[in-house]
C-alpha cells in the first residue's frame, strides 16, 4: 500500500507540474495591454488542454494509507477565463482603430507632449505644460492625446515615464497663434506626484529632442 501512496503522489506532483501557470503579467498603470491579455489567454488554453491530460488526484485526507482520486472539470473555467482576457483584448484593439483612426504607426507611437512640449509647471491637481503652436489645433492635439493612449495600451511600449498613461487624468488645451496651454489633472490624488516626475521627465526628454539629442 505504501508503493501505491507514493505512485499517487508523485502523480499529483507530476500534474501539479504540468499544469501549473506562470505569474499573469502586471500590466501598466491602466491594467493589462492587449499583448497581455492574448498571453493570459494563451496561458489558460494551454492549462484546460493540460487538465484533459493530468486528471486531479490526492491522497485521502481521513487514512493517508488508502489513495483516492477526484475530478473537476477545470478546463472549462480555464476556457472562460481565456475567453475573457480574448475579450478585453479586441476591446483594446478596437478603441485604438477607433481613436487612431488612419494614423500610421509612427504617428501614433509619438506622444504629442513629447514631440511639441517647451515648458511647463506642477499645480496641486496636476500640470499645466506650454506646446508649440504646430500642437494644434487644441482639437487635433486632443485627438492625438487620444490616439496616443489608446496605442500605448496595445502593448508594452517602454514608455514608464509618460504623462499619457495615467489612469484617470482629465486634459484640457486652449490655443492661439503663440501656442497652446495644456493642463493635465489626474483625478486621483495619490498619483499627483507620480504625473510630476513624468511630466518633468517628458519635459526633460522634449528638450533633448529639440536640441537634436538622443534622450
């Protein structure tokens, strides 16, 4: 009986092994990217396609001597939970076609703070950033805000420090022939000082850029 018990264990080991998923990514400020969720969702398939192999089997907890085997049918929560991140991504994907629109690629990788920004101050709610006149019109440079972060969450893009990929932040642009006002509050007071140092980072970074320095 004993040879048996340890058959039944190194079986739950072996199928504990095989199907057990690696960590879900993090994701950015606003949640998951759409690359993650498509990752999230491949991990799941894999984990209901390994659970059709690997059956759930323990040992009786009553008599450790006595092996036993149950079974749940976790591959169709797996394939639900794998249907859900599939989910959220086409819905990422679809707001950026959405807010993007015909912009190339490159248009839309390029923050429009990071392209136009020459100046700017912290407020207690948020920033307040001066654009270069060819930002505008305010609703085209709205639009390419928008676009911008809408291309952000499709996948992890590096960009740690940008103003854009905050959760929660509400911009306002006003604008004439000598440039546009740009203020950017973020709902949540807790990331105050987080949209700060972004700012002053792309601030730093618009700097480089214009004096034709890599950042």
């Amino acid at each position: 009986m004993q040879s048996s018990t340890k058959t039944v264990l190194a079986a739950v080991c072996l199928g504990a092994c095989a199907t057990a998923p690696p960590p879900e990514p993090t994701g950015g400020p606003r949640g998951l990217r759409a690359s993650e969720h498509l990752e999230v969702a491949r991990e799941h398939e894999e984990s209901a396609r390994q659970n059709l192999v690997w059956p759930a089997i323990a040992v009786s907890p009553d008599n450790p001597n006595v092996p036993w085997l149950r079974a749940w049918d976790a591959t169709s929560e797996d394939e639900r939970i794998a249907q859900v991140h599939r989910s959220e991504a086409a819905a990422i994907q679809a707001a950026y076609e959405q807010a993007c629109g015909s912009r190339s690629h490159d248009e839309s990788a390029i923050s429009p703070l990071h392209r136009y920004a020459v100046g700017g101050w912290p407020t207690q709610t948020g920033v307040i950033l001066y654009l270069a006149p060819d930002a505008g019109p305010p609703d085209r440079l709205l639009a390419d805000i928008a676009c911008h972060r809408a291309w952000m969450m499709l996948a992890p893009t590096g960009m740690d420090d940008c103003p854009l990929d905050l959760p929660g932040i509400v911009v306002d642009a006003r604008g004439d022939e000598h440039g546009i006002t740009l203020s950017i509050v973020v709902r949540d007071s807790k990331l105050v000082d987080e949209l700060h140092r972004r700012a002053a980072r792309e601030l730093e970074s618009s700097e480089q850029l214009h004096r034709g320095e890599s950042p």
